[in-house]
C-alpha cells in the first residue's frame, strides 16, 4: 500500500489565530487547552470520490439557476486546486456560497436590512478537471454590517469549500477583492500573523477570464497544504 502521510502542522503564523481578541466571537471560540492531534487512520487520508453524476452542471453558474436573472455585476470567478508540489488535485468537490449584491444571505439568521433576491440563492458548487481547475459564474457579493464591533462592516467576500484528496484535507476559507478598502480593518481577514499568507485569500483580476460585455474575471488559485498554502478556517 502507497505510504499515507498524516497530519502536518502548519507553517508559523501562515494559519487564522484560534484566538483573536479584535475578532470578538473568537475568544469564547477558543481553545482554552492545547490542542491535541489525533493520528490520522485510512478514513482521514483517503477518499471522497467524486464524479459527474454527483454534481449539477448547471450548479457552477448561479446567475442561470432560477428563472429570472440575478441583481448585481456578473463576475467569473475561476483557478486551480493544487498540492503544495503544485500539482493538481483532479476530480475534487468545490462548493461556493456568498452573500447577494446587497450584502444578504438567503438565511433565516441573517437580518440585514437589505432586500433578498428571488433570483439568487447564493451557492454552487463544481467539480475540477484533469488539470484542477474550476470555474463560477456569480454575482459580486456586496459588503456587509456585523456586530463584531461599532460600525463593522466585512468586505465583500465569497466563502470556498474544498474537499481535496481526502476528507483531512478539506479547506473551508474566504475569497476577497483586489483594492477592497475594508481588508484593512477586517479582524477575519487579519486574523492571520502573516501578510504573504494573508494577501493569498485576495483574488487577483484576471483579463484571460474577462467575458467582454458581460463579466469581469477573478482568478483565485487554491493550495492546500504545505509552505504556500491557503489560511483555512475548519476542517
């Protein structure tokens, strides 16, 4: 049997602090003791297997799921799932959810006062070629209001599930803009000590994917382990 490696840590500083007092809810979220890591057995660092009849084709483009076109600038959003060899992770479950263009889920426990969108559920999801790569037609998502502190709003952002290779190595994180004048004072974007890992969670604009006339393109490559890896929030 191929030699199975487990659990790694992290390089220093390049992963969210459990604990960041600016990010209020952390610190009851917390651990208060030392982690303890578990070994990892064959459910850990084998599977999911996934194909074709286990996504929705029409599910990577969320501006044509309904039967009215979504409010909001159409944005493609698009990139590579990699090792940190950087080879591809083929065949792997992307899932996407955002907010609308106005800032708001279509969730019970959001009560932004902004208005919902009959034509926009907010999440998709797509399956990586032989080569990693994924691709979302979506809506900008608009900033938002929390409760973190006084007049705190997020940047606009698109959340990202990534399973990978196996189920320890799926990534949940967070893709932002380029030039968003709120990643300076977001407590969950700075949550992460380093910078260079911190500025890996903003996608890059990406002519190539530009639809002419219809939408702007975001490239946002996902690494999900080693020196280069992507900051994640959960596994």
């Amino acid at each position: 049997m191929k030699h199975l490696a487990g659990y790694r840590r992290p390089y220093p500083g390049t992963q969210p602090n459990h604990l960041s007092p600016l990010y209020r809810s952390s610190i009851k979220r917390a651990p208060s003791q030392p982690l303890i890591y578990l070994p990892h057995t064959l459910s850990e660092v084998t599977g999911p297997v996934f194909g074709p009849g286990d996504v929705d084709i029409k599910a990577c483009d969320l501006t044509r799921q309904h039967g009215g076109e979504p409010i909001g600038e159409r944005i493609v959003v698009s990139g590579r799932v990699i090792d940190e060899n950087g080879r591809p992770v083929p065949n792997t479950l992307v899932e996407l959810w955002q907010a609308n263009a106005a800032g708001r889920y279509l969730h019970k426990w959001d009560q932004h006062d902004a208005p919902l969108d009959p034509n926009f559920t907010g999440c998709g999801h797509a399956l990586t070629d032989s080569e990693g790569r994924y691709r979302f037609v979506t809506i900008r998502p608009g900033e938002y209001p929390w409760r973190n502190h006084y007049n705190s709003w997020r940047p606009a952002h698109i959340h990202f599930s990534v399973f990978g290779p196996a189920f320890a190595t799926r990534l949940v994180t967070q893709m932002y803009f380029p030039g968003d004048p709120l990643l300076e004072f977001d407590p969950i974007f700075n949550s992460t000590p380093d910078e260079k890992a911190r500025n890996r969670l903003i996608s890059q604009f990406d002519w190539e994917t530009t639809l002419p006339v219809q939408a702007l393109g975001y490239r946002f490559d996902m690494v999900l382990s080693g020196r280069e890896s992507l900051p994640w929030e959960g596994k």
